[in-house]
C-alpha cells in the first residue's frame, strides 16, 4: 500500500488537486444541468411550483400526448430493430472473425467499423441520397437484380420510413457490438473449446451450446448501450428527415420531440417546462433500462463469467 | 482449432459472408466519393460509373469552397477537438491517478459519483446547459462546446484510465517517493507515461463523438463564426438540396479527414475495444 496512506497525518492535498477540475467540470456541467433541467420539469413556464402538472399534460393533452405517445411508440421500434437485426449480424461477422486461422482478418474489422466513425449527417444524408427515387441509384440496383418491383421510396412513405431509418443506425453502429463480441469470444480460454472438442461438440453445436452462452455478458452490454443510444437518438433523424421527423412525424423520436418542443418549430413556439418534462421522461425511460440490466440482467450473467 | 474449422469450403463461406458485409459497410461512401468527381449530367446517366475523362468535373467542389466557409468549421472542430480532447486527459488522468491510488474516505462515493455519466446522456441536461452558457455569456463561443465536451468524455475516460493506472507497479512509485518526488512529480512523470497507450485509446474513444455532435453546436453555438464541420456541412446540405454536385462534394469532404484519422488510428481504436480480452 501507498506509503503515508496510513501512518503520517498531514491533509493530503494533493488528492484534492487530482480530484478537483475533474469533479469541478463534470457537476457544473453534467450534473447540475442535469438535476436543474429534472427540478423545472416541476414548474410552469411562469416559474410557479406546479407538482405533476406538467407530466399529466404530457400524458393527457390531446395534441401534445398524441406527439409524446408517437414518438415513445417510434422510438420503441427503433430500439427493437436495432436489437433484431444488430445483435444477430454482429454475432455472425464477430464469430466468422473470431477464427484465428481466417485471413485478412485486420482488413474486414477495419471495414466494418468504417461507418460508426462517419458522423450522423454524413450517414443520413448518404442514405437518403442512395434511396432517392430522384438519383435512382438503390432503383436501378435492384433492377439490374430483377428486383425492380420491391424498390420503394422507403424514407419518404409513412409505413417505411422509421424502419428504413432504424435500419440505417444499425448499419451505422454494427461496429460496436461486433466488437465487443468479438473480443469476448477471444477471451475465451483454449482449455474449454478443447474440452469441448473433446467430448466431440464442434462446429454450430459448439458455437451454440459453449460460445454463445459465453458470450452473453457482452451481448448484455451491447444491448444496453444501444437502449441508452436509441432512447437518446436524434441526429440521424434530423439530418436525415430535418426537426419535423417526416413524413407526416413517422420518425419522430423522443429526442426529436424534445428538441421541437425545447426551442420550437415553425409556429409552434419553445416551451422550457415542456421540454424539461420530456428530459425528464426520457432520463426515467434510461434510468429504468440501466436499472433492469445491472440488478437483473447482469447479476444473472455473471455467473458464466471466469 | 481443430480440422473441422478449416476445411477450405468453410472458409470460402466465410469469406463470402465478410466479403458482402465488406460492400455493404463501403458501398455508400464509394458512390458518394466518385459521384463527387462527376458532371452533374454523368451523376444522373452513371451513377455507378467511375468519373472518367469525360464525365470529370469538380463543378461540386467549387461550389462548396465559393459558398460554404469550410475551412473555418474545419479549424473551428478542430480547435474543440482538440482542446477538448487536451483536458479530458488531463483532468481525466488526475482524477484516475486519485481514485486508484489513494485510499481516502469517499473514494468508492466519488468514484461511483463520477460513473453516473457513464450511463445518463448529458443531452437530458440541454434545457439548463443553454441557460447556464446564456446566463455566463458563453452562447456561441467555442468554449461552451469543450466545456460541455470535456464533462461529457469525463466519466468513460476516468473509468478506463483508472482500470489501466491500477496496473502500475506500487514499486515504481515507491522508489519515487523514497527518492523524495512529491506526489505530483510521481503522476506527471512516472505513471502519466507509463499509461500512454491507455491515454491514445480514450483520446479515439472522447474524439468521434466530439467530432461528429451535432445536437450541441445546434443548440449553443449555431452562429457562423462557431460552426463545426458537422453543422456546417448539415446547414450546407439543407440548403443545397437540389445541387448534387455541392451536396455530394460537401458529403465527400466530411467523409475524407475523419477516415483518414480513422485509419491512422484504427488499430489503437480496435485494441482499446478488444483489449481486456487480447493480452
């Protein structure tokens, strides 16, 4: 142990020093903003103490509820595409990867975590350009395959839109949980796949009956971070279908609606309590997702850990 | 491994599974680079087409540079970068060099304190973070943005750094202290480099997302002189809609310094995600 941790007195200061900037920075700008923006979720516009008003308005208000539950409902789609589509494909590319035998195997990890680097606006717009009917790019593809009758304007019908879009997000970020897969099934020990090997499971019977199960800790991980992403998401939406959420606010998500409802749009105009109210929904919906997975979720799975 | 893992039909599969993931992470960012070269006439005739000597045009590219000030996002994203980027690890590295070092009442409470921003978006603070910058006068300035930047990366990049100064051997700073260094010496000069290849995983870590925000240039520092690239090519884009070759050029030149970076660094971004399992 530290020498003078123990015996000698004199005030430490430096351990104030080392702490202070970063404990300085982190509560002037994260926590009390955050606990500000909780505590005005209470009051009026006018700054009155109003209790539960606010979030009954939310819930209640027909025009303003209607946005809310459209936007909770759109952002839970988006949330369970995400782990549909994510986790099944980052599963695949980490085990394919995974093989310390498969060639060029720096060059497909490279590649895959291409589009998690490029910024929201870059993917959105890329898209939105590739699925343009006017560029007609992701049109003449699929004619070209014969598939030209499944070509659709996806990200500007109503019933395509969110779906399109939440698929663009998990090409966007597969990286991550491909990854983080990834580095779990290298850390798996030798002894125990030869263990299995030797009581001849190989294969996909080996991949489902001792990797995977190994694995979930990660994919617990994985999908946290995306809950706490998706239920947070808003530039992909905006550069991609702008502060509206089209069309006809099929995209709209909470973090969308919070931005709307903060600084206004078009004639609508910003509401501070209203858009603190919404903070505050959303900081729940987090806090209850985070909760889930470390009390109930993770103290299950560590039992398979080393 | 053993022999049923390689027989070379499966690893055919597996390359072809690679291989059309391989197209479809690189085909969007393909045809947005060669479009950009094109004549606005060749990007709707071939859109698939490489720019050849007839359809060569860097029309877009002019556009971008006559009407869009990008060299000025550019150092303004850089300058928050890295001077974001500059105080996480510093500040970061002292208050990990804190927490794993001494044994202090309250160190478990601070250091859970700190974790909280792991978890919790800083975005849920946007309403009082503009009311703060607004009340302090620092709406659009750049350094609204690293001091929101700077809390934002805290608490991932104390986590790790605090995991890799563990590490350290309690040898090496006892010999300092014997030596007579004071505590700050034995941080900035014993272990702050002994963690170095922690430090530039955590700077690729606090770099993306600083680099590609848009929610917050958005909503406190949207004036011109504060633009970042990531707004800057946005407020581009929306109001060139209708001009392919500006759009696809401005979408190129976004594209362009950040993988560059990205393949400078990609190796210390892969082995910070894998390390813990890669030893």
């Amino acid at each position: 142990m530290a020498i003078g941790a123990t015996d000698r007195k004199p005030v430490r200061w430096h351990i104030g020093v080392f702490l202070l900037p970063a404990a300085l920075v982190y509560s002037a700008i994260m926590i009390i903003p955050l606990a500000a923006t909780l505590y005005q979720a209470f009051f009026s516009k006018s700054w009155s103490f109003v209790g539960l008003q606010n979030f009954e308005t939310l819930f209640t208000d027909p025009r303003l509820s209607a946005s809310f539950w459209n936007a909770l409902r759109n952002n839970t789609w988006f949330f369970i595409i995400h782990m549909l589509v994510q986790n099944p494909i980052g599963i695949l590319l980490a085990a394919l990867l995974s093989n310390p035998r498969l060639r060029l195997r720096g060059f497909y990890r490279t590649v895959f975590f291409v589009p998690t680097i490029l910024s929201f606006v870059i993917v959105g717009f890329v898209w939105k350009l590739i699925l343009s009917p006017t560029w007609g790019v992701s049109q003449g593809m699929l004619k070209s395959a014969g598939l030209g009758w499944l070509f659709q304007p996806w990200l500007g019908k109503e019933e395509y839109a969110l779906t399109a879009l939440s698929l663009i997000s998990v090409w966007q970020f597969i990286g991550i949980p491909m990854m983080l897969i990834y580095a779990a099934l290298l850390s798996i020990p030798d002894e125990v796949i030869e263990a299995a090997e030797c009581d001849g499971i190989t294969g996909w019977s080996q991949f489902w009956k001792i990797q995977l199960p190994l694995v979930l800790p990660a994919i617990g991980i994985c999908s946290v971070l995306t809950f706490v992403g998706n239920f947070n998401a808003f530039d992909l939406v905006y550069a991609a279908q702008g502060a509206a959420a089209g069309p006809n606010y099929s995209t709209d998500l909470l973090g969308t609606l919070l931005y709307r409802t903060f600084f206004g749009y078009q004639l609508q105009l910003g509401d501070r309590a209203m858009g603190s109210t919404i903070a505050a929904v959303m900081f729940l919906i987090i806090l209850t997702g985070v909760c889930i997975y470390l009390f109930l979720v993770q103290t299950r799975l560590r039992r398979y850990q080393f | 491994m053993s022999k049923a893992t390689h027989s070379p039909a499966r690893s055919i599969a597996a390359h072809a599974v690679l291989l059309t993931y391989t197209l479809i992470a690189l085909f969007p960012v393909f045809v947005i680079v060669i479009n950009s070269f094109k004549s606005r006439k060749a990007i709707f005739s071939s859109p698939l087409g490489l720019p050849g000597p007839e359809t060569f045009s860097l029309i877009g590219y002019e556009t971008v540079m006559k009407r869009g000030d990008f060299p000025l996002y550019f150092q303004n994203s850089l300058i928050v970068t890295v001077v974001s980027l500059f105080f996480v690890l510093l500040f970061g590295a002292m208050a990990a060099f804190a927490l794993s070092e001494y044994r202090f009442k309250g160190n478990t409470l601070m250091g859970l304190y700190l974790a909280l921003g792991i978890m919790i978006p800083i975005r849920l603070g946007t309403v009082a973070i503009l009311q703060i910058m607004v009340a302090s006068g620092l709406v659009n300035t750049l350094t609204a943005l690293i001091l929101v930047y700077t809390a934002q990366a805290l608490p991932l990049s104390i986590f790790i750094l605090s995991e890799f100064m563990r590490t350290v051997s309690d040898d090496l700073k006892n010999a300092g202290r014997i030596d007579g260094l004071s505590e700050y010496k034995i941080f900035f000069t014993l272990v702050l480099p002994l963690v170095r290849p922690a430090m530039a995983t955590v700077a690729v870590f606090t770099m993306i997302p600083i680099w590609n925000d848009l929610w917050f240039p958005l909503i406190i520092a949207p004036s011109e002189a504060t633009k970042t690239v990531t707004l800057g090519a946005q407020m581009f884009i929306g109001q060139f809609q209708t001009d392919w070759n500006g759009v696809l050029s401005a979408l190129a030149l976004a594209i362009v310094p950040v993988l560059v970076l990205y393949l400078i660094f990609s190796r210390q971004l892969i082995r910070g995600i894998t390390s813990g399992a890669v030893k």
